[in-house]
C-alpha cells in the first residue's frame, strides 16, 4: 500500500510561489533605498502653528503631572506634603517639634526661622501661606485711659439733666436718654441714683457711666404712703408694685393686723429684695 504526499506541489503553484516571492523581495528592496516618509518644508507657516499646538500639549500634560498646591496653613504640614513642597526630612522635622512645644508659626518669617529652609523654597511657596484671621487682621488693642472719680459736688444733678446733657455720656444714644428723662417724670424725680438701672433696656455699664458723671442732688418731696392704711389703688401707685400684689399685701396686712415690718412684704410673692429696696423708697410702715 503506497501514500500519496498531500505537499507535492504541481508546476502552476511552485510557479506562483516563485512570482510571489520575487514580489516579496522587490518591495523590501524598493523600501530600503526609497525613503517614502514626507517632508514638510521647514518654513512652512502651517508647520509652525501644527508644532506649537503639539508644544502646548506637551506641556498641558507635563503641568497635568505636577501636584498642585493650594493655600493652607504651615502649621499643619505632614510628612507627606513637607515632601511635595520640597522640604527636606530635617526641615520637616525641626517643624513638627516647634509644633509639639505648642507654639504657633504667624509668618513667613517665622517659618523660614524654625524650619531654615532655603530663601528660593520660601519664595516658591510662602504665596500659598493661610493663617487665621485673628493672625493676619488683629483686632486693634482698646487703650483705657485712666479718669478720675468726679466727688459728688463735681457731679451733676441727675434731676435736672437735659437729653443733650446725657448724650455727652458715651454708649448712651438719644432714644435711651428720652427713656431716661420719661422715667423720672413718671417718678417725680430719682429718689437715689440706682433707680438708673429700673430704665427699661438701659445696660448696667452705661448706668456705671452716668453715675460717674451725674448724681441725686435735688430729691423730690414726696410723701411716703402708710402701707397699714393705703388701699389698693394707692399702692398700685409705687414702682414694682402691680394691683394684684397690692391686694395680696392688704390680705397680708389683714391676716396678721398689720405690717410692723416692711421686710414682711418679701413673703409675698412678686416681691423679692431688689424690688423691696425700691418699694422702700416710697412706702412706710407706721402701725395704725
């Protein structure tokens, strides 16, 4: 039994073997001493808007690879972003132990003095130093002058001060020194200079001030109310005193015969001691 070759190859297909390889060699041989690449003429205009478009681009990418650096404050720098500045391990270093002893940096200056980086480092990134408001704008320091305590004959009298008069007084605007003015007609006149501080909406510091400048010279005669005989209506009259605490005075009065003691009044309710020293002012405790 004999095998007939699968690979034995007829005259026409070694022939066509043959061309193709010729073919093959022509163009290897065509490309070797034939340079096929075309040359643009060196000043051509439209080569050098192509190659500054293809420079722009390279340097979109070079600058796309650079890390970027925003503003922050140096007293917050890692490890890692002391290396991105350019710092060096030691300058780092020297840092993060100023920070350990809680102190602060509050400059470029500062930072180069506790770091020691170089004056082109410090150049390069001092523009993205942040510090806090309080560092960078400083509330001016108050400057307090020190003034002389008027004596009582120096001061004016309280009772007979204008509005213009307590305007000359500092934090003091006119609304407050019309309430001023309103609240002592409504008094017929301060009794003692604290009942500045009964004026509605008047601060404790401006009443300081004005005590400083005016005092009561001229009281008001007045005629204190006996609180063993007053009715109702007649008590209801006084500062701090509402008509329904006065009617719980008379059932107190009338519950223990009467008042011998106007300490008394600080069992009833509405009534406590600031309001009591007031109340004082105007009401008396002469048993019938």
């Amino acid at each position: 039994m004999t095998f007939k070759s699968r690979f034995v190859l007829n005259v026409q297909q070694r022939s066509g073997i043959l061309v193709l390889m010729v073919l093959i060699c022509a163009v290897l041989a065509l490309n070797y001493f034939w340079d096929f690449s075309t040359k643009m003429p060196e000043n051509d205009p439209k080569v050098a808007v192509i190659q500054a478009r293809i420079d722009s681009l390279k340097a979109l990418k070079i600058a796309d690879t650079v890390p970027k650096i925003y503003p922050f404050n140096p007293n917050f720098i890692s490890d890692y972003k002391g290396y991105i500045l350019g710092m060096s391990i030691s300058e780092i270093d020297k840092l993060h132990r100023f920070r350990e002893s809680d102190k602060w940096i509050n400059s470029a200056a500062d930072f180069k003095k506790v770091t020691g980086v170089s004056d082109a480092l410090l150049t390069e990134i001092s523009p993205y130093f942040k510090f806090p408001e309080w560092v960078t704008h400083p509330k001016p320091k108050k400057t307090y002058t020190s003034r002389k305590k008027k004596s009582t004959i120096q001061k004016s009298d309280i009772n007979t001060a204008t509005v213009d008069d307590l305007l000359e007084i500092e934090g003091l605007t006119e609304r407050l020194a019309i309430r001023i003015i309103n609240y002592r007609k409504r008094l017929g006149g301060f009794l003692e200079d604290n009942q500045l501080f009964d004026v509605y909406g008047l601060p404790s510091a401006v009443v300081f001030k004005i005590k400083d400048d005016f005092t009561v010279k001229t009281k008001p005669e007045i005629t204190q109310i006996n609180v063993n005989e007053a009715n109702a209506s007649d008590l209801s009259t006084i500062s701090f005193i509402t008509f329904d605490i006065a009617r719980e005075i008379i059932n107190y009065r009338e519950l223990h015969e009467g008042i011998t003691d106007l300490d008394d009044l600080l069992k009833i309710d509405g009534i406590n001691a600031y309001k009591l020293k007031r109340i004082k002012l105007y009401l008396s405790a002469n048993h019938k």
